[in-house]
C-alpha cells in the first residue's frame, strides 16, 4: 500500500474505520466511497495531484476524514485550529495553497487570512445524522490550471507540515505518499495492530504523531479510530469507559495528567483492560513508564518520531518486558546509525548524532537549500538528535543537540537532570533547560510541578540534586510552577522556556 487511495482497502467492507464519540461509525466502505466522492469533488473544484489544500477543521472524525480523503488526490496541509489571524496570514502565505477547508459556520480567522491573500475558500459540511466522517465539500471552482485529476500516486505529495520553528523560521516538509503509507505500516507492524484492534485518539491532528500513528496506523490495519474533539484529562475515562478501545497513543504529559485522574477511575482502568498504551513525540520519563505499567497492568510502548520521518523512526518491541525504561527501543522501518561531526558513523555504545534513512524518510525541505545542505549527509538525514545504540539494537536519546546545556564547556544532557529531579517524592514534573550566564553563557535551570499537598522549596530540591548529581549539573535557579508552558500538541518545550519564564 503506497498511497493513500490504496491504504483505505485494507479494511473489510462492513468495519468499523473511524469512529467519534456517541456517533454512528463510518464503515470502510463508506470511507472508500468518500475518498471517491472528495477526488472527483475536489478536480471539480479545480484542485488535483500534487495541489496544496490547507485544511483548519476542528478535532474529530471529520479531520480525520477529510485528511484521508483529500490526501488521496491532492496535497493536505492541516494547520493548528488555534491559531491567531497573524499565525494563519504567515503559515498560508508560506504554503500558498489553492484552498483553504474550514468547517461549516466556523469563525476561524483562517478564512479571513485566505480572502486576503487570494486564496479560495470551501466549507466542510456534515449533519448529525451523518456517520462520523462523512462530509460534502461547499464552495466555487477555481481555475484547473493544468489539473492532474485522480488519485494520487506513490511519488506524489500527500502532506506538507511545518516544523517547530523554535529557535529559526519553520521549515516545510514535504512527505510522499510512499513516505506516509510507509510510517503507518511501521506503526501498525510494531504494534501488532490487528483488524479488532480499537485506537481511541487524543492527539491533535494538526501534528503527525496524531495523523500517522492514531489514525494511518489503524486504517493500515484494516482497524478503527475512535477521534475524540482532543485531550481532556476529565473525559478521558469517560470515553475509555464508553468507548472501550485496545489502545491510546499520546505525549508523555498527557501520560502524567492521566495517571493524576487513574486511582479515582481504577474501576474503569479494570474493566476495559487496555492491551497497550503508546507514548512518543518526547522523551517519557522511566518513573512515569513504570506508574503507566502498574496502572494499567499493560506494555508501555516507547516509540520515537519526528516530522521529516513521517513520524515513527524507532519503537520498543511487544511483547510485554521486551521494553527498555528510557530507550525508544529498535530500528522501527528506517535504518538508523549514530553520526560524529565529520559524518563518520559510529559504534556500538558511542554518542553522536541519531541519523536515518529509509522510505518514509523525506527526500528534503521545499525551497530551502541551505537546510538541505545541513541535514543530509552521505545519504543520512540527520535527526539533530544525540544518543548512542547499544549492542542489541536499543536506541538511546540522551537530548536535542540544541538543547544540549552548554555550561562553560560543560554539556550537561537537560533529559539527565530531569529523571534525577523526578524521583523526588514530591516532584511531579519536570523540566529542565538553559538559562542566560554572563560568563559561563548558559547554566542549568528548572522548572517544577509539585504532587498535590507536597510542599519543597528550591533549596530543599538543589540539595536533593546535590546527592545525585555533579555540582555543575544541579539547576543554578528552580521555578515551581502551577503548570509548565507546552506547545501546541502538549509537548513540554526547552528551548524559549527561559523567555516565556522572564528568565533570559
């Protein structure tokens, strides 16, 4: 299956392929005929192969849907719901797409932004009654403009997405059909996904970890997606109960407010007995892997992905006790090597960047030359991650290499500081990161959410990272914090934390 026109017939006819909360399911043979009924609507519309579709629709089966559906023959560009009309004036003007998909009734400053840069604008309908899904597609033709109608095919672009842009101006990322359906057949394979098999989503599917894993992984599987309107700690086991799904896959802090709300729900916990849980998309601490695991008495399954991979690069093994605390675990679809500086690859044991290569890989950056030139080497892309692989394969991240603390010429591993400040009886989240040194130029910093009714100061926790850690690594400044700023998908972020803190 090397497109997305293909993936949608690995499921049986009268099964179940994405499902939402109190609503009908939409059958795999519904979801073929809607793939069917967006090429056709979409050439109509003037919008074929390889043309841009920005698409701002709120978390559900819908985006779910609608990702698949026009992904099959066109380029889909998914862009956060949240954002404001400067954010969708830069990121639409960047990708320049030939519409822009908004939900019916919707107030979204999106389309505002898209009326002033020329850009057409259609509205996704659905009713009620509708399966969750199913949706028509409201709005005037364009120009064809050398239309390629149909579906697409393996070499053609499926989705383009920006990078963080934490630290420079976002990238686009452009990834094949071939390098979607790839990723989803790595996720589905490593997780032993099977046609019974019932994901329920939190993720948000603006991002790909949500849209690869969650959704492509289960559709490869001939399975179902359960797509929630996005993470809410309270409803969470309200829809596990309701929904009683096989597995969730999420962000390690979304893990942490889980196991916040687990021994009130241990009674649903029992009853629906999940048969794995999934994190990735950051580093998950081993104290929050070893709660997850008594919790819900099922393998916490560590995997590692990144934007230009089309998400999965690495995953634990199934089954149970095959997992490695603190390791993403194994190659999980690209070969994956670890690179010094002069791109020689290393050995066994030795720390160096994490480089890939492999057919869900991105062939590089649009219009970005000078990106490219840096992040491919002899044929590797290189992660801009460190960590070393040891003689079974298990692969370890020891930080981003952006984020690596630079104290002096000290490079002290933020990840490292974390789990040392975690087993702390009181400490509930951590994150550590890089603070402004006027001589040293950075030093070590951060930022704590205590366990409900604990009480610590900042002297009380330094002391205690005395114990553990050499006096260069223990935090130089310790906020404690109600909640820690995240990122758009609920990823705690280090870089730019100082400023968001007034810290810099």
């Amino acid at each position: 299956m090397n497109t997305l026109g293909e993936l949608v017939n690995c499921g049986k006819a009268k099964d179940a392929a994405i499902a939402a909360p109190d609503r009908q399911a939409l059958t795999y043979d519904q979801l073929r005929a809607q793939v069917d009924y967006t090429a056709t609507r979409l050439n109509t519309l003037g919008v074929g192969r390889n043309d841009t579709v920005a698409i701002v629709l709120p978390n559900g089966p819908e985006m779910a849907s609608a990702f698949i559906c026009i992904g099959a023959a066109a380029t889909t560009a998914p862009l956060n719901p949240a954002y404001r009309g400067t954010e969708f004036d830069f990121y639409l003007e960047d990708l320049q797409p030939k519409l822009l998909v908004v939900e019916e009734g919707t107030d979204s400053p999106a389309a505002a932004s898209a009326e002033k840069l020329g850009i057409t604008v259609v509205v996704l309908k659905h009713e009620e009654t509708d399966p969750a899904g199913k949706f028509e597609l409201i709005g005037e033709s364009i120009s064809p403009d050398s239309l390629k109608p149909g579906l697409a095919e393996s070499s053609d672009i499926a989705l383009v997405l920006h990078t963080s842009g934490t630290t420079s101006r976002p990238k686009l990322v452009p990834l094949s059909q071939q390098n979607v359906c790839a990723s989803a057949r790595n996720v589905s394979l490593s997780l032993e996904l099977i046609s019974t098999d019932y994901c329920l989503n939190i993720m948000p599917l603006f991002h790909i970890h949500g849209l690869i894993a969650a959704v492509l992984g289960s559709i490869h599987a001939g399975a179902c997606v359960n797509c929630t309107p996005g993470f809410n700690a309270l409803k969470f086991f309200v829809w596990l109960e309701e929904i009683r799904p096989t597995w969730y896959t999420g962000v390690p802090t979304m893990h942490q407010a889980i196991l916040s709300r687990a021994e009130r729900n241990k009674h649903i916990i029992d009853s629906v007995k999940l048969r794995l849980l999934r994190s990735s998309s950051a580093s998950l601490p081993p104290q929050v892997m070893q709660d997850l695991e008594e919790t819900f008495d099922a393998p916490v399954i560590e995997a590692y992905g990144m934007t230009e991979a089309a998400h999965q690069m690495a995953c634990n093994p199934l089954p149970r006790g095959s997992q490695r605390p603190g390791s993403v675990g194994l190659a999980a679809g690209p070969k994956i090597s670890i690179m010094n500086q002069e791109g020689e690859l290393l050995s066994a044991g030795d720390i160096g960047e994490v480089v890939i290569q492999g057919e869900n890989v991105t062939s590089g950056y649009l219009n970005n030359e000078e990106a490219n030139a840096s992040a491919f080497s002899k044929g590797w892309f290189r992660t801009g991650d460190q960590g070393h692989i040891d003689k079974k394969g298990y692969l370890t991240l020891t930080g981003r290499l952006k984020e690596i603390i630079n104290r002096g010429g000290e490079k002290i591993s933020p990840r490292e500081v974390d789990e040392v400040l975690l087993d702390h009886q009181s400490v509930a989240q951590v994150v550590t990161f890089a603070i402004p040194h006027k001589k040293l130029g950075e030093d070590v910093a951060a930022a704590i959410v205590l366990e409900a009714g604990a009480e610590l100061d900042e002297t009380g926790l330094r002391d205690y990272a005395a114990t553990r850690l050499a006096d260069f690594k223990i935090p130089k400044k310790v906020v404690i914090l109600e909640e820690i700023p995240k990122g758009p998908t609920g990823k705690l972020q280090r870089i730019g934390l100082a400023e968001k803190l007034g810290l810099a």
